[in-house]
C-alpha cells in the first residue's frame, strides 16, 4: 500500500522542517531525503502544529489521490481537513481521465478560530497579474506574499530571489504596506519529472502547472495568514475564462481552500490579459508613477527579448503608453526587434499564444490607433496574421531542418545501391 507518513515537524524560530516516509513505489517521486522546509521573515514558533501541517498536505495530497494512496499525519486544521474533499473534486472535474481516490488518515483534527484583524494578504510576485489585483484590493491594505520555492536541500544565494524581494520590499514600502517573505524548496523536493512520466499523458498536462503549483504557493502562506490574522489570501488569476485551460490555480480549486477562519480567492479571473494590462497603465499614469512590472520568469529583470516579455511591452503600447515606464528596457528599433523575434519564433506560437494575448493586442492597438507612440510598428503589425505565418514559417522550418536530412539519407542509400 502506497503512504505518505508526516514522521516530524521541527520549528525553529522562523523555519519549519517537514520530514516524512514514503512506503510503496510512490517513494521514487521524491528525492531521497523526503524533506521539505520552509522560511519566514516572522517567527513561526506559536503556530500550532494543525495548521503548520496544512503546507505539508497540501503539496503532496494531489499526488495521494492521482496514486490512491493514503496520507498520515498527526494534526490537522478542522477548516482545512473538511475543504479537502471539494478541492478534490475540483480537480476531478478539471481532469476527467483519471480518477481521483485515496485517503488521509488524521489523528486529531484540531479547530482552530480567530477573529480577523487584517483584510487580506495577497500573492505579489511583481508581475503584471500581481499589480492588477494589489490595485483591485489596496483599500484593503494588503500584506504582500512573496515566495521563492526552488531552493534544493537547504536556502543557497539566489539572485533571481534577491531581486523579487527587493523589489516586493520596495514596493510594499512605497505603499505602507508589509512584506510576507517565503522561501522553501517546494518545488524541488518532489521529482516532478518522474510523476510527469507517468501521468502526463491522462492528465494531459504537467505535474507543477495542472496539480501542484497553486496549492504549493497559496499554502506556503496560510502559517502566517494564521498568525496574523488574515481574513482572505488573494491570488491574482493569470487565465481567463476566455479560453478554458487546465491549471492548478482556477478558482475552482483556490476558492475551496478554507483554513482555520481564514479562506481564499481567486482575483479577477474575469479580466483578460490585456484588460489586466489597461488597468495597470492607467492607474500607474494618472499616478505620474514608474513601476516596474517584473513579469520575465526566473529572471532578475525583463529581458524584452522573450514571448511574455514582448507580448507585455506590445500591450502597454496598445494602451497608449511607453513600456520604458513599466520596467522595460525597451530596444530603440521596437518595431524591427518585434518583427525578426515573430519571425523566428512564431512557429512555437501556441494557439493560447495567439488567441487570448497577441490577437487581443492588436485588436487594442486598432482601437488607440491614434494614440500609439510606435507608428512604423503600425505599418505592419496590426495586419501580421499569426495563423498563416505561423503555418508558413514552421514549414520553412521542417524544410530547412529535416531536408538535408533526408537528402544525406537518400545519397547513402543510393551510393549503397552503387557501391
Ligand atoms: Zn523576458
């Protein structure tokens, strides 16, 4: 029988540690120390053991259900257990090819209530989904969560963090707002490769971005939503109803998840992407305020030369607006820079790609046609027919890739037939 054992809990100041076994073949989805940790920039010392559990479960209970298997643990929040059964079958319905079972066996299930003192904490990575809600809910004074989830065994220098969080510092100063700071290696300490081996197929997507990533990141914040008191945990949306996708972070699953008197919501899933972008230019320009919106992954700042970089400066410039203003380094010759990187890369364009972003900026940047600050871009870029030039430039590309290929092989062929 497949099970995951919760064997220890260690608090030490600002740090948690989480060591567990793993009995039957589900162990090869994790590495081999079984240990997951996390830091905070509070310390976590009085935070009962029922709700430090709750990250625990919650990065590992998807896997229990994929796998049938069944999880122990000591304590658990009574708010948390009872919503577990809704997420699950959130998920269910997201992902109908397999069956979601298995068990969780807790030996005290523990009712945790306080009455709340803040409004809300919100998820703030510095990207544009981030800034759209921190505007939607500023009135309510939100405390910034900011995480960084990818060290290995233990916290190594990492610049890519240092940078998120001088930023989210900054940027929580600038505003008289606090800082929640994570650090963890949640996603690491699973193998995720290996469960995408066996599960990519009838999931029909990754691991990470269809089970994982949305309950790591909002979970690793419930200790300290808890002991400070926070009403409501806000998670920008970054897909739309648009074009239905699965993800682990849709407000099916994150609006289900209850802790202790705290709960969760899922913000502004009704907003494009583009809509996203409207309300974050105008709102910073009537302000007279540069900001920057970091939204290029894993990096220290944007590089203006990959697809969410350049789809988010496009954007900005179809408002009307100067990306130079928004944190982007922005190349002299936009319109040239935009036209080689489509050419070389809008044969990996995925339909998403075209649909919900690219077609939607050009379909703003007709409307402020008048007030776009990069006119040879309109020359050509309001008429670039993503479909075709796709289609054109991914047959270019098997050409040129896979025809001398074949020629090598047919003039061995033939010298054989000679030889
Ligand atoms: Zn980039």
């Amino acid at each position: 029988m497949n099970s995951i054992i919760l064997d220890k809990i260690v608090v030490n100041r600002n740090r948690v540690d989480y060591f567990f076994s793993v009995t039957g073949n589900i162990q090869k989805y994790f590495k081999s120390e079984n240990h997951m940790f996390f830091e905070y920039n509070y310390d976590i010392t009085d935070i009962p053991k029922s709700i430090l559990s709750i990250p625990f479960v919650s990065n590992v209970i998807p896997l229990i259900w994929i796998t049938d298997s069944t999880i122990r643990i000591d304590q658990l929040d009574k708010s948390f257990f009872d919503c577990l059964n809704n997420i699950r079958d959130a998920y269910q319905d997201m992902f109908p090819n397999i069956e979601f079972k298995g068990s969780i066996s807790v030996n005290k299930i523990v009712t945790n209530i306080y009455v709340p003192e803040r409004e809300a904490a919100s998820l703030f990575s510095g990207g544009l989904d981030a800034h759209t809600t921190f505007i939607r809910i500023k009135d309510k004074n939100p405390l910034l969560i900011t995480e960084y989830g990818w060290h290995e065994k233990d916290i190594q220098f990492s610049e890519v963090w240092e940078a998120d969080k001088e930023n989210a510092e900054r940027f929580g100063e600038s505003y008289g707002l606090g800082n929640i700071l994570i650090q963890s290696n949640y996603g690491t300490f699973m193998r995720a490769s290996e469960i995408d081996h066996d599960f990519n197929k009838k999931l029909g997507d990754s691991w990470w971005h269809g089970l994982h990533h949305s309950l790591a990141i909002i979970s690793a914040a419930i200790p300290l939503a808890y002991m400070l008191k926070v009403k409501c945990i806000y998670i920008a949306s970054s897909n739309t109803p648009l074009h239905k996708v699965t993800c682990a972070s849709d407000p099916t699953v994150d609006n289900e998840i209850k802790f202790a008197s705290g709960m969760v919501f899922h913000d502004a899933y009704e907003l494009t992407r583009q809509d996203k972008v409207k309300v974050v230019v105008d709102y910073y320009y009537e302000r007279k305020k540069t900001v920057n919106i970091r939204v290029c992954f894993k990096n220290e700042e944007n590089c203006c030369k990959c697809e969410k970089c350049l789809r988010t400066i496009l954007g900005i410039v179809a408002e009307g607006k100067n990306p130079s203003a928004y944190g982007f380094n922005v190349p002299n010759n936009l319109s040239e820079h935009v036209k080689t990187y489509l050419n070389q890369e809008v044969k990996f364009f995925t339909d998403t790609f075209i649909n919900i972003y690219w077609t939607l900026i050009q379909k703003r940047m007709k409307e402020n046609y008048t007030k776009i600050k990069y006119r040879d871009l309109l020359d050509w870029f309001l008429d670039y027919d993503f479909m075709t030039e796709r289609k054109k430039s991914l047959l270019k590309y098997r050409v040129t890739k896979f025809f001398p290929i074949l020629k090598r092989k047919i003039s061995n062929k033939v010298n054989r037939m000679f030889a």
